[in-house]
C-alpha cells in the first residue's frame, strides 16, 4: 500500500492519500499535547500503542454491529481506513476528575465520580474546544442523534 500525499495533520495522527480514492492512511505520532498545546513532549511508542487501541476498539465495534471507517492494520503505527467525513465533535467519558473537569469545576484530579460523565466538546483548538450538549450539536447541524 503506498503512502500518497498528506491530507490533514492532527495532534497524535497524520492521514495520508492511497492509490485508492476511497481510503486512506493513518499514521499514529509518539507526540504527545496536553493544555492545548501548550505543553508538548515525546513519548517513545505511544503511536504504535495507540495504532493498537484503536484496531481492537473499531473491530469490537464492528463485531458488534456498528459501522466505522477501520479496515485493517497495516503494522506497528499505519492503519487503512475509509475516507469519511468527520463530525467536529469530541466526545469524553469520564469516571475520574481530570484535566478540564478539574480546571472547570475546581474538583481535585483523581476524584472518582459517582458516576459515568459524557461530555461532548466542538472539535475547534481556536474556540477552545467548548462544552455542547445534545441539543447544540443536532440544532448546529453537526451530528443526528442516530451519529
């Protein structure tokens, strides 16, 4: 499979074009962000870790019926998927306070929640990736509740 030109370039990935229109390449970077690139760093392996992660997370998912853009590792950090289109929603699940939760909410890092939070953020770095719910995104036209 041959690795055509760069499409877009994310904080952990880099999708690649293919001699096949309707797929592509992905490449998982060992860079790591944190605060919103504030604070940058390399760690050794992460890419094909996370490469990994996401091969036994789409193919659970298939098995289960749901539809994903995965179709196969290629090795350690390149996986080919199909060309989608990207809904510019982030979603977090979380069971401990961290990161922003923490920032916002003034919890302390590590507090074990009482239970399961899902937040959903706007994928946008210039806006700060803000908070939505529901019913943002289905009226901003970003996703349908079935996505």
């Amino acid at each position: 499979m041959t690795m055509g030109q760069l499409l877009v370039e994310g904080k952990g990935k880099q999708v690649f074009a293919t001699d096949h229109p309707d797929e592509a390449i992905v490449y998982y970077k060992d860079e790591a962000l944190a605060y919103h690139g504030l604070k940058r760093g390399r760690i050794i392996g992460k890419g094909e870790i996370n490469n990994l992660i996401c091969e036994y997370l789409f193919t659970l998912l298939a098995e289960q019926g749901v539809p994903n853009h995965f179709l196969r590792r290629l090795d350690e950090r390149r996986s080919l998927v199909k060309r989608v289109s990207i809904i510019p929603v982030v979603v977090k699940v979380r069971n401990i306070v961290a990161g922003s939760l923490a920032r916002r909410t003034g919890y302390p890092e590590g507090t074990r929640l009482r239970n399961t939070v899902i937040e959903y953020c706007l994928k946008d770095s210039e806006l700060d990736d803000p908070l939505l719910n529901i019913s943002h995104i289905t009226a901003m036209g970003l996703a349908t509740r079935e996505e």
